[in-house]
C-alpha cells in the first residue's frame, strides 16, 4: 500500500513537471511573438503590484495612528489585562525614545515585565501593575520588586507603573531610599499624553 502510494506521487510529481514545463513554453512563445503586449503586461502587474503596496502601507499607518491615539488616553488601560497593559507600556517607551524594548512578562519573570535601554543608554527594569480603580499596589509588591530589579535583573533604572495608585506607608518610603521610581494613574496618565517620562524614569 505504502508502495502504490510513493509511485502516485511520483506520477503527480511527473505530471505537475510536465505541466510546468509547457506553460513555461507558452509564455517564452508569447513573449517572443508579442514582446509590447508583454511589457504592457509587466508594467499593468508592476503598477497593480505598487498600488497595492501603497494603499496597504497607508492603512498600516493610519492604524498605527490610531493606536497612538488611543494610547494616549490613560481609560484604555482600565479594560486592558495584565498582558495587554505590559504591551501599552511597551508601546509607551518606544514612543518615547526608549530603545531595545522587550516584553518578557509572564511566569518565572521574576517582577521584569518590560526590559529597555534608556536615551542614555542604562538598562530599564519594568514591573507593570495593571489593578482596577479601587485597588492599589501595597508595600510588599514594591519591596519584592525592589529585591530583584538590580540584583537579579541588573536594573540601572527601576521603574513600578500602574494604571491605579500606591497605598501610602513605609513601600514608598523605601522605594525613595532605594531609587526605585514609582509611577501612578497621574504621572502615568502626563507620560502618555505628553509623550515625555517623569524626570526620574529616564
């Protein structure tokens, strides 16, 4: 049976070769009997082929357009997952000169969700906390993180965003003595409107 298989394919294989080979006998002769007709043809296929590049690569930016804009708007966020609110904040640096943008979030991250150089050049570490209005990051999310951005990540700038706020108490305290920038709904809401980070992201 495995036989009778492999000699029909052979046979199909024949066949579509011979097929080929007489097509591409016909189109030599076509093109040695009517060599205008034939550059008509390669100029209509040419300029078919362009026009459709053009209008493809004008979607492409419209739409790129308007995700720009709508990244912009701090709301977005709000119906966004985890993953997707990593993603924004990706789009968010690269817009905003960061280099070398990565997303690497998921399990066994180890609190890098986003990893950038900055304009500068210094290694960026993100930990991005997507939360609804109401629940805000606590102290120990910004301790953990401040346990891995440099010693496990080698963060030369820290960054902790989130779409809601930080509960007040000692997290940011430490994350002051430990240079760890903190970015809220506010300051994050300015960064993608303006298009520039706070002083101490960059």
């Amino acid at each position: 049976m495995a036989g009778g298989g492999r000699s029909a394919n052979a046979w199909m294989f024949a066949v579509a070769a011979v097929v080929g080979l007489v097509l591409l006998r016909a189109v030599i002769d076509f093109v040695r009997q009517h060599p205008y007709w034939t550059a008509l043809l390669v100029s209509l296929v040419v300029a078919g082929a362009v026009a459709v590049f053009v209008v493809v690569s004008k979607q492409r930016a419209r739409e790129r357009a308007d995700q720009a804009q709508r990244d912009r708007l701090i709301a977005v966020t709000d119906a966004m997952s985890g993953p997707e609110f990593e993603q924004w904040f990706a789009r968010l640096l690269v817009a905003s000169g960061f280099r070398d943008v990565t997303v690497c979030g998921g399990p066994g991250d180890r609190g890098a969700d986003v990893v950038a150089l900055a304009p500068d050049g210094r290694r960026v570490v993100v930990q991005c906390k997507r939360q609804s209005a109401d629940n805000r990051v606590g102290s120990a999310a910004i301790q953990r993180f401040a346990g891995t951005c440099r010693v496990i990540h080698g963060g030369e700038i820290c960054i902790l965003v989130t779409n809601s706020f930080f509960t007040a108490g000692d997290g940011i305290q430490i994350a002051r003595q430990l240079n760890i920038t903190l970015i809220d709904r506010h300051a994050l809401e300015m960064w993608a409107w303006t298009g520039r980070p706070p002083v101490d992201a960059v």
